[in-house]
C-alpha cells in the first residue's frame, strides 16, 4: 500500500482506536502491581500513543505531501535507477510510461491530454532525472499538428517529489482549467524535484567534483524537451516556476539563463543558495561561485537579464520571506521586469502554494510566445 494512500491512513487512524478502547477496557484488570500487570499498562500505553502520532504524521503527510512513497521516507528512491544508452556525447529523453491526465476527459488524450514518465538524459551535465512531462490536449488535436507549445518547467521544493506537482499543487488540473476558461494558452509541462541527485538538496549548483545541477536544469532539460516533443525552440517560449527551493532555484536559472528561459516564478522562494547538512559544501571555497547563487548580490553587480520576468510570492503574515521578496522588487530594473503575489496571510506550505499557482500560470502564459 502506497504511502499516500487511503487504506494505510485508514488502517492507522482504526489501530489507534482499537488500541484507545483496549487500553479503556483493559486498564482496571491491569491495576495490580504485578511485574506482568505493570508492563502489559506500560505496553498499552507506548503501542496507544505510537499509533496516535503515526496516524497524525499519515495525516499531515497526506495533506502537505512531504513524502511521496516509503522508499521516500526512509531516504531512498522509490526506483531503481533507469540505464538510458544515447551515443557518445549527446543527450535525450526517453519516455518510460504513458498514462491519462488526471483532468477530464477520461483516456482520450484529445480531450484530456497525456502525462508522460521521462528520463531526461544530460549531455552536458551527465545527469540522468526522471520527469514528468503533461501534454494538453491541443497538442493531440489535428487542426493543431503543426503547431509549437510555450513550456513550463515546475520544480518541488526540498525533498519533495515530482508527484506532489500533480497530486498536491495539480498543475496540469489547474493549467487545463485555465485553457477552458480561456484564461491562458495551452502549453507543455514539465515537472520534477528541484534536486536533481536525492537526497543530497543541490540547490540547483554546479558542485564543483559533483552534481552539475545547473547546467542540467538550465541547458540539458531544455534541449532535451525541445528535441523530443513539439515545444518552442527558443527562450521567449520557456519559462520555469517552483516553490521553496524549487522557487529559488526557478528564479535563479530564469536570471542566470535568459538564452533559455524568458520568465521565471519563485513561489515563497528564498535568494541565496541554503548551505547546511542537507546540501553538503556546494562551492569548495568558490566565493565568486557563492555570490553568484546570490540572487540579491547578482542583481546589485550583473547585468540585468534582458527582455526577462520575475514573478516572486510572499505573505504579511506567515512567510519570514517577506523582506527578502521586497528587496528582490526594488532591485530588480529595466530591461528585465518583476512581478508579485503578496497574499495578506499564508504559511510556507502546500495550501499557500495552490492559491498561487494559478495566477501564477496565467502570468506565465502572458510571457511566453511560442514560435
């Protein structure tokens, strides 16, 4: 049973009650000061109260989806890893699994598009990362079998897993709707974690000696998707979106690679790169490195990026963001251009998130031609 699902919060929350009422029940015969009562008393105690906090982290888990799968939990991939062959020095996609788009429609991908399962082969960073990739259903549709999408890059937070997109924040749900509405133009997605070497957080830096993080997102994936799928070739169709880390490093790449990405949308991101336990020594001592993954030291002493857009989200209340966002607004300055979400209250959480990602695609869509 997957860890997401019903049956296991259900047979956690019907543990906890079974053991609530034994413990109910059982504690007068338990009263005595026998060795055997005095541990079946502290027996049903410990295995209550293990049942209610397993069930309230099920809980939590299932409502801000933190965790995916067991093997994520436990800190490892809930895949054994995919051998893709390409010849020498050339990277790719290839598609593992295609599967009906969680929106209506039903199987016909016409009507309801298509999610494909990808492993996204690096040429330059040698990465190998899963993704998904959602189609819409214009993309399928005869009047429109020479037509090139606009894409969207959606990254996680960390750890975060790229299902959370579609189950948590439901992108594709969201993006399809806003298509019927007439509120955006259809595009591509593409959706994956925002660490591209789990469980190592790589904050979306070239580690020197490690992950070429960076150059994945902001060169590899890029050439991948474009060679693979009927998706805009150049940077005025491609715009790149996450939230946390993800938001971090959608804001870094879009500044840092104007070549390939016009518009990039932070939501409740931070602007510098995080150094701790999870993200091990990203820069060796590299403080010109360092300063360059520093989004408010970049836009002070480089270039602004022409013909860009930021899209960057804070809260008054419930976001410690907040000062940082408006800092980010003030400096950012022609040619590039800048854009908010300041909600009036909303915590770093998935709840938060899904207020924004909608606005935060139509803006998307209004930056992006695909040609």
């Amino acid at each position: 049973m997957d860890l997401t699902s019903g049956s296991v919060l259900a047979t956690a929350l019907g543990a906890a009650v079974a053991l609530f009422a034994a413990t109910v029940w059982l504690w007068p015969r338990l009263a005595r000061r026998t060795w055997r009562a005095v541990t079946g008393r502290i027996g049903l105690l410990l295995t209550t109260q293990l049942a209610i906090i397993v069930s309230v982290g099920l809980l939590a888990n299932n409502a801000f989806l933190f965790y995916g799968s067991w093997s994520d939990l436990l800190g490892r991939e809930d895949e054994p890893g995919v051998v893709v062959d390409h010849p020498a020095g050339k990277g790719g996609l290839t598609v593992l699994e295609r599967r009906k788009a969680p929106v209506e429609g039903g199987s016909r991908p016409e009507r309801g598009g298509q999610i494909h399962k990808v492993a996204v082969a690096g040429a330059d960073s040698g990465l190998t990362v899963p993704a998904y990739v959602y189609l819409p259903p214009e993309y399928f549709r005869p009047e429109h079998r020479d037509r090139v999408f606009p894409v969207t890059v959606a990254m996680t937070g960390y750890p975060g897993t790229a299902e959370n997109l579609i189950k948590g924040l439901k992108y594709p749900q969201t993006a399809f709707a806003k298509v019927r509405q007439g509120r955006m133009q259809p595009m591509v997605l593409v959706m994956l974690r925002s660490t591209v070497a789990p469980p190592r957080d790589t904050e979306c830096v070239d580690i020197p000696g490690g992950p070429q993080a960076e150059t994945f997102i902001g060169e590899d994936l890029p050439a991948a998707v474009t060679a693979a799928y009927r998706v805009a070739r150049d940077a005025r169709g491609w715009g790149i979106i996450g939230n946390s880390t993800g938001g971090y490093c959608a804001l870094k790449i879009a500044y840092h690679h104007p070549d390939r990405y016009a518009a990039g949308a932070g939501l409740s991101a931070y602007y510098r790169a995080a150094e701790d336990r999870t993200t091990g020594d990203l820069f060796h001592g590299d403080q010109a490195a360092r300063n360059r993954a520093d989004l408010l030291w970049s836009l002070d002493r480089l270039p602004q990026p022409k013909g860009s857009s930021f899209l960057v989200t804070s809260s008054r209340k419930g976001e410690d963001n907040l000062d940082e966002t408006v800092e980010f607004i003030k400096k950012v300055r022609p040619p590039a251009r800048v854009s908010s979400i300041i909600l009036d209250t909303g915590g770093h959480n998935f709840n938060t998130w899904g207020r924004e990602v909608p606005p935060a695609l139509e803006w998307l869509s209004g930056r992006l031609h695909a040609s």
